[in-house]
C-alpha cells in the first residue's frame, strides 16, 4: 500500500487546512516538515520532500498544496521511482517565486493530477492547466473556490479526498515493497 505524504505549502497548512484534515481521514499519512515555513526555497523544501521519500519503504502518493506542490513536483521528478502518483492542489505560480526554471519540463514519470481554481489568488487558471499539460497531468477544474485553503473555506474537504482516489494507482492499489526488494528488481530490470 502506498504512502500518503503530505507536502504542504506556506506556514505548513494549519489546523484548519483540508490537508490536515485528508491527514486525518488517512491513518498511515506523513507530512514533510520543512526548516523555515515562511521562507519559500524551492530547492530547500524539495530536497526535504525528496528526503523524507528516502526513509520510506514503500511508494509514495504526493499530496501537495501551494509552494508544496512545486516541491512535490520537483521532488517527485528527481524519486520517481518511489512515487505511485502525485495530487497537485493550487500549484502557486512559479513565476512568482522565481523558480520556472528548476521545475520540471516534461511529462512527470508517474500518474498525476493538477487540480485548480478559476479565482486562485496564487496561480492563475492558465497557468495551472498550462503545467498540467507540461507535467502530462490529469488537469481538474474545481470551479471559483480561490486558493483551497482554509482562508477559502477548505478544513474538510470531500470532493478532494474523492478526486485523490481517482487517481490511478493511488493510496490502496500500490504494494508495499521492502527497500531491498526493489532494489533487486530494479537491478534485475537493468540488467535485463
């Protein structure tokens, strides 16, 4: 079974936030820590992301909000083989960070779902469908809920805990594997 990590964006996702809430409803989630909350680094919070995958020993199903889903996404690229699926909730404009160039270019190596806002403060509609298409996404359009946080009204959030489990391959499909088994099998794959 695959691991649910929650990779939160500015200030971690409070109390209050739906990611809290999804961590919640999901027994067997973890959630990144990052050093500095308000400090986005995108090179920092992937490397930390990136880290956390690396202590695991099963796949991981990304679940990033904001600045987290840069991170995710980035991370992700870079432990593919360690990611079943990615859901990537009101990825922030990258532009306004100054980090477009350290994202990834193309198609992300596992199945995954950009899922945005018409009204989002952080990222424009555009801008989100325009990565999704660049990452080879699943692109969802939510309709004028801003930036799905708590600010906008998302503690509880169903229809996204719906949209996550409508990703292929995500929380109770992946077979947990043992570190040293894929290890093997990848060997094996290569050598093949």
């Amino acid at each position: 079974m695959a691991i649910p990590l929650i990779v939160p964006g500015l200030r971690g996702s409070g109390p209050d936030h739906w990611q809290t809430w999804l961590e919640r409803q999901l027994p067997a989630a973890q959630r990144v820590q990052q050093a500095a909350w308000d400090a986005p680094d995108l090179l920092r919070w992937s490397i930390a992301v990136a880290n956390h995958i690396g202590r695991l020993d099963a796949p991981v199903v990304l679940i990033g909000h904001s600045f987290g889903a840069l991170a995710a996404a980035l991370a992700g690229s870079v432990r593919s083989d360690w990611i079943a699926a990615a859901f990537l909730v009101a990825p922030a404009d990258p532009v306004k960070f100054g980090t477009t160039h350290l994202l990834p270019r193309r198609p992300l190596p596992f199945p995954s779902m950009v899922v945005a806002s018409t009204n989002d403060p952080w990222v424009s509609h555009e801008v989100a469908r325009g990565w999704a298409a660049r990452w080879d996404s699943r692109f969802v359009s939510v309709g004028p809920l801003g930036h799905i946080n708590a600010d906008s009204g998302h503690g509880p959030w169903p229809q996204g805990l719906a949209l996550l489990g409508e990703l292929p391959g995500a929380l109770w499909s992946q077979p947990a594997m043992p570190r040293r088994l894929a290890q093997c099998a990848n060997a094996a794959a290569f050598a093949a």
